[in-house]
C-alpha cells in the first residue's frame, strides 16, 4: 500500500501533558531552575545501575557528623530529635538522620540508598557522616538485616544491632518499615534483604 502526505505539510506531533506538571515547568522556567520529578539515577537497591527509579519516593537528609564511621548502603536510618533548624527568616535545611537505635521507637525514616551529589544519587557503596545521603520513603530497595527473613513479614527495626532491620510475626503500629520481599538465611552479621519499604 502507498501512502502520499503532501510535501509542504508540516507534521507535528500530538503531546499530551499534565497541567501541574506543566505548571511547575514554568515555575523552573521563571527561576532559571532545573526540574526533576521523581526520578533519581539509580540509587543502588533500586535497579541497576544507570537506570533511573520511577516509582521510588526518595528524601535527602544529612548524616549526623558525629555519627560513628561511614554508613553502608541499606542502613535503615532515623530522624535525630531536637532538630533545631535555621529559624523562621533562613531557608530550610536538610533534617538530620543517624542508623537506627537498638530501642524501639517512631522516628524511623527508611533504608540509605545513596549518597547526594547534587540531583541525583551516586552509586558509593557508603555515606560519611556530614554527606547529604538519600533515603528511600517509599518503594523497593534493599535492607540491612541481623536475622534470617521471612518473605512477606513485616519488618521492624533489630534491638540487636544498630542500623538493621528484622522480620516479625505480626506489624507493630509506627515502628513497621516494610515488608521483606525475600526469605535470606543469616547465621552472623548482617546482609541485604529486598524490601517493600513504607512507613506505617
């Protein structure tokens, strides 16, 4: 079958677009900003590398400086309270976060995922404290674990080691990080476990 289109026709593209979308376009636009949705250069846990993780929800905080040694990629992290902030007339800084404590409490934040250098995370296999780090809020990504998992059991944060996650029987209200996607045997240490990380 032969197909004619007129030789002076200009064809054009058909776009589709989302009104806020393009609305935050234009805001960049105006401020001379560059725009960056939900996607960051691939966070280790969230794919392979150089593969962008659509559908991640992901936060940048900074690591306490006194924190104790780099922290590895998939340290389930905390908010440190007081945060004292730089008062009502400066702009915000970044909330501070350290490996989770032994002692059960409601200020976890989610697994480190990578550390900032700039807008997107890069591939370190750590974060020193003082970096900007990257942690995941909402989606898949691996975690540090002290205890052998159960897949498809909520996880909750050790009482044995700082930093690490565990499966449980049964979700505990504000202290659930996820659920572990893999079942992985752990006789000693800790080791990555895929997780479906939210925040209960």
């Amino acid at each position: 079958m032969n197909l004619w289109f007129p030789s002076r026709r200009k064809v054009e593209k058909r776009h589709y677009f989302d009104l806020e979308l393009a609305y935050w376009a234009h805001v960049a636009e105006e401020v001379n900003a560059e725009m960056v949705l939900g996607v960051l250069d691939n966070p280790t846990g969230a794919g392979y590398f150089n593969v962008p993780s659509y559908g991640n929800y992901h936060q940048q905080f900074t690591i306490l400086s006194t924190v104790s040694g780099n922290s590895p990629l998939g340290t389930l992290m905390e908010i440190v309270t007081p945060y004292t902030g730089p008062g009502t007339s400066a702009i915000s800084v970044n909330v501070n976060v350290q490996p989770s404590s032994t002692t059960a409490d409601y200020k976890l934040v989610g697994p480190l995922v990578g550390q900032n250098t700039g807008r997107v995370a890069n591939a370190a296999t750590s974060v020193a404290p003082g970096a900007l780090a990257t942690v995941l809020r909402s989606g898949q990504s691996q975690i540090l674990c002290d205890a052998t998992t159960t897949a498809g059991s909520p996880l909750i944060q050790s009482a044995a080691t700082a930093g690490a996650a565990k499966t449980n029987a049964t979700p505990v209200a504000g202290q659930t990080i996820g659920i572990a996607l893999q079942a992985v045997t752990i006789s000693s240490g800790t080791a990555l476990v895929w997780a479906d990380i939210w925040k209960n």
